[in-house]
C-alpha cells in the first residue's frame, strides 16, 4: 500500500492501514536545534515530511516579518522568523 494511497483511504474513512501523519521541524527550532535535530529525522524519516537539512543561517537571517503561499493558496503571515 502507498503513502497516497493511504491517506486517500483515509480522507474517505476507509480503513487505510496506516493514518496517514508527518511532522514538520518549524523554522524556530532550527534555529534553535540545529545539527541536533538530523540524528532524530534519520531515525524517523516517515513521520518528518523535510528530507534535506535546513540552513541555520538563512533562516537566521530571513526577515521578521514576510508572507509565504501555501500550495492551496492560502497567505501565512509570519511575525518572527519561526
């Protein structure tokens, strides 16, 4: 059984095997963590939806203010980087 498949059954309430879940490390914590964090997403790749590594610094830098899109359309306004 596939990821897609899993949470296509899941969006219809059809028994999928697995519930279909992914956790994703925010901005802040990889300003925070760092390094630290990559010994955890090589441990539990299913559950982390970012498969490469962030860079501290650019986020360290990013603006404390900006907006991203999402793939729905959808505006975020972020306040801190984070």
């Amino acid at each position: 059984m596939s990821i897609i498949t899993d949470r296509i059954k899941a969006m219809r309430y059809d028994y999928p095997e697995y519930i279909p879940v992914s956790i994703e490390v925010t901005a802040a914590c990889w300003i925070k963590y760092g390094e630290k964090l990559h010994p955890i997403l090589d441990r539990h790749p299913w559950f982390f939806c970012e498969r490469s590594y962030k860079d501290y610094e650019a986020l360290r830098l990013r603006p404390m203010h900006y907006e991203r899109t999402d793939a729905w359309g959808c505006v975020w306004k972020h306040a801190l980087a984070g």
